[in-house]
C-alpha cells in the first residue's frame, strides 16, 4: 500500500503510527528491584515552553544469572551465563517558529550487553552480545507553506552488533567452537510530504542501507 512512500521500504507489510504528546515539565525518576539481581531505574527532566522546550531521558537496568528451572524430564538445572546490562539516554527539542510551524527533534542511544546461554541441551558458559545504537530524527512541519501543509522527516541510524564465543568443552549450535562476529548497519530515510489541498498530496522517499 502507500504507506511505504511515506514511512520507508520496510513498512511493505503495514506500519503502526505511535504519536507522543509534548511531554508535561518538570522531572520524574522510578526505580525498582526484581528477582535474580534485577534493578532498573529511569528518569527524564523536561524544561521549557509550549513554543521551545527539551527533554532529558536515562534508563538503566541489570540482572545477574544463575536462575533454578526444570527440564521437560522435571530433573532441576540451573541457568548460566544469563545475565544483561542495558544503559540508554535521549534528548528530544521541539520549537516553533510561528503559528503552524514546529521543527523537533530526537537523538537516542542504547547499550545492550548480555550473556548468551544457549539451550538447555547445549548450553553456553561464555558467550556474549553486545549491540549499541545510535539514532537521529529531525521533523519540520508547516501548515501554512503556500495554502497548504508541508511535512518533512529524515533519519539516521547506526547499529553495530557483537558476538563472542569460546567454549572448548561444547558444540554449540553446530559450530566451531570459538568464534567472533561483528556487523555493522546504517540506514539513512528521508520522507517529504505536501497537501495543497485536502484532496490532493504530493509525496517523496529515500532510503539507503548499508
């Protein structure tokens, strides 16, 4: 449908559409504790006006392993090497110029580092993921560009992801018994929309990965 022209190549099969209202000021923090080590904590402080505003946001949160089950036979195992850390944070702006124009945007990173247990069968005692990922998004829309609505979105994204594996006691999914793996992504989206009119519109789209 049309709806890759206007959210990319990778909405052939449909897209959901998630709109944020403008954040509330002031700040916030939540912290919490879980089972096997668990703790995560987020925050976000937002300052500013209607017209000009910013809003800082940090997340974080760890789990250790080593967590009791039972096999398909009801033997009791214990799972190794299933911990994680994830540490993020984002900046988002918004600021409107005049009556119907506003330019935001979003900057966001992400850490997710984590131990990869393997099955039950063949389990893992050192492998590790790694993925970071770093992301910009920058908006314009206008609603009163030549009698009409101008709506404009571009965005760039790099993800790189890791793997490690070194069992010598093991024969993890069939392969070797250490290896590395690393790889790289960047996509780049560029989406540019104008109704001059409430029947007509005109759209543009582009897109590249590498």
């Amino acid at each position: 449908g049309p709806q890759g022209s206007r959210f990319g190549g990778g909405a052939q099969g449909g897209a959901i559409r998630i709109r944020y209202p403008n954040p509330d000021q002031g700040m916030r923090a939540e912290l919490g504790l879980g089972s096997y080590g668990m703790f995560y904590g987020h925050g976000c402080a937002t300052m500013g006006e209607r017209s000009m505003g910013v809003q800082l946001s940090t997340r974080y949160s760890t789990a250790e392993d080593n967590f009791n089950f039972r096999d398909v036979n009801g033997r009791p195992q214990t799972r190794l090497n299933n911990d994680h850390e994830r540490f993020g944070a984002a900046v988002r702006t918004h600021w409107k110029p005049y009556r119907g124009a506003k330019l935001s945007s979003l900057f966001d990173f992400s850490r997710d580092e984590r131990g990869e247990p393997g099955s039950a069968q063949a389990p893992s005692m050192t492998a590790r993921s790694e993925q970071l990922r770093l992301s910009s998004g920058l908006a314009y829309t206008d609603s009163s560009l030549l009698g009409g609505k101008l709506i404009t979105k571009q965005t760039a994204s790099h993800v790189k992801r890791t793997y490690d594996f070194d069992e010598r006691s093991s024969s993890f999914g069939g392969l070797s018994e250490a290896f590395e793996l690393d790889d790289d992504s960047i996509q780049l989206q560029s989406n540019a929309h104008f109704y001059p009119t409430n029947d007509w519109s005109f759209d543009t789209s582009a897109e590249v990965t590498w």
